[in-house]
C-alpha cells in the first residue's frame, strides 16, 4: 500500500522537523538484509518519520539500495543528503486509535 503523495508544505514541515533527528537505521557495506529490513519497518511502525544512514562506498550502488529501501518498506523519500535518507511512512489509521480507558464518573448519591 502506497503512501498518498505528500503537498509541498507537508514535505517543508518534515524535513524541518527531521533536521534535528539522529539516523535510527544504518545500512552498511552488506546491503539491505532481511534484519536490516524488519529493523527499517519497525522504526518507520514507531517513529513515522526517521534518519537512515546509507554507508556504501559507490554512489550508483547507494543509489539503487535507496530504492530498494523505498520498494520493500513502502515508505516516502522526503530528503536525501550524501549518505542521508529522511523517510516517511504514515502509520495506518487503526494504530493512532487510543486506547480508550474508563474515566471514573462522579458517584451519584441516590438520596435527596
């Protein structure tokens, strides 16, 4: 399922706000590997929005495992910068419900 495409403001909101982030997955000289992948699809599950250090030494190379990262993880590319990649990927709508706790109601007295 792909994400709907973003407006441009929506795009300058999230680079603005992942400016400040750290890279949550690293991806190093062995490609993308299973463990990288789930490791990818957690964190964009948990965050939304995240930093992904992409560390390979050929830019052609980079470049294809950035697509492949956007392929398999469905996510969105909002910015990429050398070896830096900002992904997006919305979180489906049943996991932003919140959990529902019982308030406690005023105890009523039935005496007048």
């Amino acid at each position: 399922m792909a994400n709907p495409p973003l407006t441009n403001q929506q795009i300058r909101s999230l680079k603005s706000q992942a400016h400040a982030l750290k890279p949550v997955v690293r991806v190093g000289q062995h490609g993308m590997s299973d463990a990288v992948l789930a490791e990818l699809d957690g964190a964009l599950d948990h965050h939304e929005l995240l930093k992904v250090k992409v560390s390979t030494g050929d830019r052609d190379e980079r470049n294809a495992l950035i697509v492949t990262m956007l392929e398999k993880s469905s996510a969105t590319m909002i910015q990429r910068i050398g070896n830096m990649v900002v992904l997006y990927r919305k979180k489906p709508a049943d996991a932003h419900k919140a959990k529902k706790r019982a308030t406690p109601g005023r105890a009523r007295s039935t005496k007048r």
